[in-house]
C-alpha cells in the first residue's frame, strides 16, 4: 500500500527558483529515500536519510526529516530546466521493501 | 556506480499472447530484485520480490499466475506477463539494491508493455 504522499502534486517555478517538495508518511521508518524519474524513464537515487538523521545534503539538493511528525521535504536549489521530472519519496521500513509516494511533478521553465 | 539493465524498453504485444521482461545487474550481485508496475502518472506499486534460488513474494492483489518471475542467477531476474490482455497495458520497472545503505536502490529504465 502507498503510505507516502506527497504535496504539491504539481509545481511550476522559473530556472533560479528553488523547489520545495514534501512527503508524509505514516509507520515507522528505518530510512526515506528520494528519487527522480524523466518522463518514461526509470528512477534515479537522489538522496537517503535515515531515521536518526535530521538532514542531509547532497550538491543542490537539501533533504530534511522530521520523525515526529512523519514528514520529509527535499528542497532542489537554483533550479533549472534541465530539474523538470516527477519527484518520489520512498519510505524503507526494514524489511527491503520501498513504499513510494504519489509524486510531484516539476516543471521548470527557461 | 551501479547498473541495473531492463529490456526490452518498449514492446507491443497482441491479447493473449506473453511477453517477457529481463532484468540484470550489471557490475554488481542482487540476491533480492523488485518488480514494480506504474500506471500513468502515479506511483510505483510492488508487484513482487523476487529473490535468487526461491520462489517470489507476490504483493496482495497480483496474480502470480499471471506474472510469472524467475530469478535463476544472481545477476538475472524475468517477470513474464501470461495471456496479455490490454488492461496489463502499464510501465514495468525493476530494481535491486548493491548493498550499502546510502545507497538505495538502483533502477532499471522501465518497459513500456502495450497489449493490443
């Protein structure tokens, strides 16, 4: 069952803007994991952070976690055209199995 | 990094007939793949693990009948889709992870199954 969601389904933001994605989520989680798919494509890894972690970088991306309130967000900063892609949050609960969210669509225009 | 090649990328297939899908890591052993299958624009949804040397795990609600998966090596996993029918039309994705829990796991690029 997908237990992750996130918000906004959708976002349309200009090259240079940062985007900022969120993920809830409802168990508990032995780690959250963010990975970007091109239209048709597969997905690629971004980023992961476990549950005892807070945050994380990586380049231009920022990824927080908030175990309390079951939530994550992955900011991508100075983005740019090239970031357009839909956007998952994965949760991992030990047992090797990912629950991905539903997606946010990025779109950034030149 | 690691590499986890999915063919065929496209195929088209009449009703009835099966079509299968190979998955394989190139530059590293995967005990364990997944098989996902997403409609489009939603999520990925497990369909099931496959796991070397045994027989998979199928998710609640998928037919192990129908989609058939072999995982005879540890760099080699097949999910078969048997008597296509157009509503099996979907993307199929598989991955499997090298190990290293930064890491994640490593995707192939997706089949795109059309039954006519």
């Amino acid at each position: 069952s997908q237990q992750g969601e996130e918000d906004p389904q959708a976002l349309s933001i200009q090259e240079g803007e940062n985007a900022t994605m969120n993920c809830s989520y409802k168990t508990s989680i032995n780690n959250l994991q963010w990975y970007r798919q091109n239209s048709g494509r597969g997905l690629v890894h971004l980023i992961l952070i476990r549950s005892n972690e807070r945050e994380k970088h990586s380049g231009r991306l920022r990824v927080t976690l908030d175990t309390s309130k079951k939530s994550s967000s992955l900011l991508i900063t100075a983005s740019r055209a090239a970031d357009t892609a839909s956007y998952f949050c994965a949760t991992d609960a030990g047992y090797s199995t990912l629950t991905f969210g539903k997606g946010t669509m990025l779109l950034v225009s030149p | 990094g690691a590499v986890v090649s999915q063919h065929p990328s496209w195929v088209i297939c009449k009703s009835g007939t099966s079509v299968k899908i190979e998955c394989r890591s190139l530059d590293f052993q995967a005990t364990t793949m997944f098989w996902y299958r997403q409609f489009p624009k939603q999520s990925l949804m497990l369909m099931a693990t496959s796991n070397e040397g045994s027989k998979a795990t199928y998710e609640q609600g998928v037919e192990k009948d129908k989609f058939l998966i072999n995982h005879a090596s540890l760099t080699l996993s097949t999910l078969t889709v048997t008597s296509a029918h157009p509503e099996d039309s979907s993307f199929y994705i598989c991955s499997a992870s090298s190990g290293g829990l930064d890491y994640g796991y490593t995707f192939g690029s997706g089949t795109r199954l059309t039954v006519v």
